[in-house]
C-alpha cells in the first residue's frame, strides 16, 4: 500500500488526564490546554493514525495568531517549527503538508495578497513544512454567497471560472521558480484547478512543465464519483512516476480504483467528523461496521432544560435521569446489569430530548445493537483500551473527539489494508458514498 493519507488539522486535541466519572477537565488543561492536550498521533504511538497532517495556512487568519521571534522567523504560539507545533515526534515519519485553505477566500475576486507566491513559500520554508501547495484560487461551480444575509447560491461562469484556473497557474509559475532559486527545503506541490476532465489535464500538463513533480488536484468535491473518474483517466497518462494528491475528497469504495490512476496521496476529515453526525454511523468497529453512539447531553444544556421545565420537570430531576443514564452504560460495561436495563434507563432521559431532524427514529433499536455487540471491546487501539464504553458515549468533546480518532486509526490500520484484498468491501467504505 502506497497510497498516503493525510488528515487534515482542525486543532483537534483532547485532554488526555480527562476524568469522565465527573466530566473534568486535569488541573494541566485547566493551566494550559494546548501544552497539555494531545494530538492523536500522540495518543496512537504503536501503530500510525495516519501518514500525515494537511495544515492551511488559513488557520493564522481564523484561528492561530502569527508571530516572529527574536531572529524575525515567523512562530505559532511561539514556536519556529510547524512540527513542533503539532507536536510531532522528531523521528516521526508524519509528514506535515502545507496549503493555503483557499475555501477561506473562494468568495473573493483574488486570492488575498498574504497568500501571495512569495509570502506562501517564505512560510512553508520558515515553518518547515515538509510540502507545500502553491496558492490557489478555486474553480468551483456553485458559490455560496450572503445577498441580503440570507445564504444563497450563485453560479460562477466558465469564463469566471477559467480566470481562476490561470490565476492558478500564474500562481505555481511564480512559486516553484521562488522555491528553486531561493534552494527552499520543503517539497514544492503544484496546485491543478479545472472545471472539465480537459481543463485539469491541461492544468497538470503545464504544472509538470513548470518544473513539478506532485501535483495537487482542487475543487473536487462537486463531482460525483463518475465525473470524478473521467477527470483522472484524463490526468493519469501525463504522470508517469509523479505523485498526484486528492483535496479532500475520500470516495472509498473507489480507493483501489483511484490508486491504478495514479493517485499517490488524498486528505479526509469524513471518519473523524462521523463521529457526532446525526446518524447511526458514528462508531466504527475493527470488523468495518457502523454503530450509533449513545447521547447523553449534558442536563446543563439550555435547551433541554428549557424544554422540560415546560413540561414541568425540575432541574434536579433531569439530573438525577442523565446521571443514571450514565451510570447505568458504566454498570453495564462492567457485566453488573443486563442490557435492558441499561439501556431503559438511557431511554428514559433520551425521551426528554427534542430532537429537530429526521432520521432519529429506531434510536432504542440502535442503541441496543450497540450495546449488545460491545465494540468497543474489541478494538486494540488504545483508546478503547483505555477509556471502554466512555469512547462510544455521545458526550462533550473529549469522548466525541476520541470516538473520532478512533475511526480514523480504523480507517488507516483495519480498512485501508483491507480493501486491497480482492473481493473485500466493508460496508464502513460504501456507507460514506
Ligand atoms: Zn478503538
């Protein structure tokens, strides 16, 4: 198995002296929770959670603030090294791509002058990016736009979407020619936009000309799993042995497809978010099966007690249901009740939830699957070793986000390894089509 898979970072930690019995966070996040928080790829130090984090730069405008020492190298939270940043072992093999998160400008008529050639490839080098995309302005059909501030659609013409593309292209020209002359350390990655099977391929044909040997293809995600192939077979003849990188797009049962077409590399957050999608998809099991997790909010929310003191429920009696709720998924883990009673006293706290959407009728049937087939015991990784049923509990970041990584680790170590077994086809992989 060749092919790299990249997760692309959402500042996304958790606090891992967490005390679930009381819903606490360690005195050590209270203090400093980036020094104290860990990635997954902390928490997963046996086996890889994946081959690599995807970094936008964007990040500094939405979230991270940017700065220089005292030499004038630029710094996140102080420190010099995207690596270090993300805490990244020195002898890892994860490496740390860079891009601009062109989807933050997309509404814009230009990429905004801080991602500029020059300012891109100065900071992937002072950061020390192991790759790095050139800008790139993207080629999309379908804007989202606010006219009025409600949120609308407005469809870019092909013309619109051709300058963007030749943005693009002028952007790669300018970057690669800086990474070259400048001798920048980190691996130049071209950005390919397109709107056709052709436009992409004359795309890649010019970003190889210029000099690049991994290309970059953006804007994929409007394109059905069809399209998304015509648009590869047009691109895979002019590779050769270059690499090709997919922007967040994961089509699963189409990975072995994808990888005879030359694609080497892609990024996802599909398995990671699942974990609290309203569905019944959340928790994935060693064996490529999907399992609802089970809610219990917190009785604190807003909302929910709202909604019961108009039904005449007290504050404290809506505690007493979510705690033996909670209590009873512990006592049940432990072999000390039987599933049904567990799982009478979940639903007698889950029927004062309001729910808005659809799709949340069978929940007891669901929940029952869940508990009587305990995946979570039998996963290895070391979450569910360590933390049990917590990891499969709907509750607060910090079993929501684990559940999280929990299905990226078996995703990249159980279904990534077995897709290449002929005719394997875990319904985990045609769930996310
Ligand atoms: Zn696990």
């Amino acid at each position: 198995m060749t092919m790299k898979f990249f997760l692309p970072d959402w500042e996304d930690r958790v606090d891992p002296n967490f005390e679930f019995v009381n819903d606490e966070f360690s005195p050590g996040h209270v203090n400093n929770s980036y020094k104290n928080d860990v990635y997954a790829h902390q928490i997963y130090s046996k086996k890889p959670v994946y081959d690599g984090i995807l970094f936008s730069l964007s990040n500094f405008e939405s979230k991270l603030k940017l700065g220089t020492n005292g030499n004038g190298m630029r710094t996140i939270r102080g420190i010099s090294s995207v690596k270090e940043y993300l805490k990244i072992p020195k002898y890892s093999r994860i490496k740390i791509m860079g891009d601009c998160g062109a989807f933050s400008y997309v509404t814009e008529y230009e990429p905004p002058p801080e991602y500029s050639p020059e300012k891109t490839a100065s900071l992937y080098s002072s950061l020390k990016f192991d790759f790095g995309v050139s800008p790139d302005h993207m080629a999309i059909k379908f804007l989202q736009v606010k006219e009025n501030g409600k949120r609308t659609y407005k469809e870019l013409p092909e013309s619109e979407r051709e300058r963007r593309r030749q943005i693009t292209l002028r952007n790669s020209e300018e970057f690669i020619s800086i990474v070259k002359e400048k001798k920048l350390k980190f691996r130049p990655i071209g950005a390919a936009q397109g709107y056709s099977p052709e436009t992409y391929a004359d795309s890649v044909e010019k970003l190889i000309s210029q000099g690049y040997d991994y290309v970059a293809l953006g804007s994929l995600v409007q394109y059905n799993n069809g399209e998304l192939l015509k648009i590869l077979r047009s691109v895979q003849p002019l590779l050769e042995d270059r690499d090709l990188h997919l922007f967040g797009v994961l089509r699963p049962s189409y990975i072995n497809e994808f990888e005879k077409l030359g694609v080497t590399s892609f990024d996802s957050a599909s398995f990671f978010r699942k974990a609290w999608l309203r569905s019944g998809q959340n928790y994935l099991s060693s064996d490529g099966k999907w399992y609802s997790a089970i809610r219990i909010p917190f009785s604190s929310n807003r909302n929910l007690l709202k909604a019961t003191s108009e039904l005449g429920i007290s504050q404290s009696s809506l505690e007493t249901l979510e705690k033996r709720a909670y209590e009873s998924l512990i006592s049940y883990s432990r072999g000390e009740i039987d599933v049904d009673e567990a799982l009478a006293n979940v639903m007698e706290y889950d029927k004062l939830l309001t729910r808005s959407s659809k799709g949340e009728e069978n929940l007891e049937h669901r929940y029952r699957r869940t508990l009587e087939s305990r995946p979570w015991e039998k996963c290895g990784c070391e979450i569910c070793q360590k933390n049990g049923i917590e990891v499969i509990i709907f509750r607060g970041a910090n079993r929501n986000k684990r559940r999280g990584f929990h299905n990226t680790w078996v995703f990249k170590n159980q279904l990534m390894p077995a897709r290449l077994q002929a005719e394997l086809k875990p319904d985990a992989l045609s769930a996310l089509e």
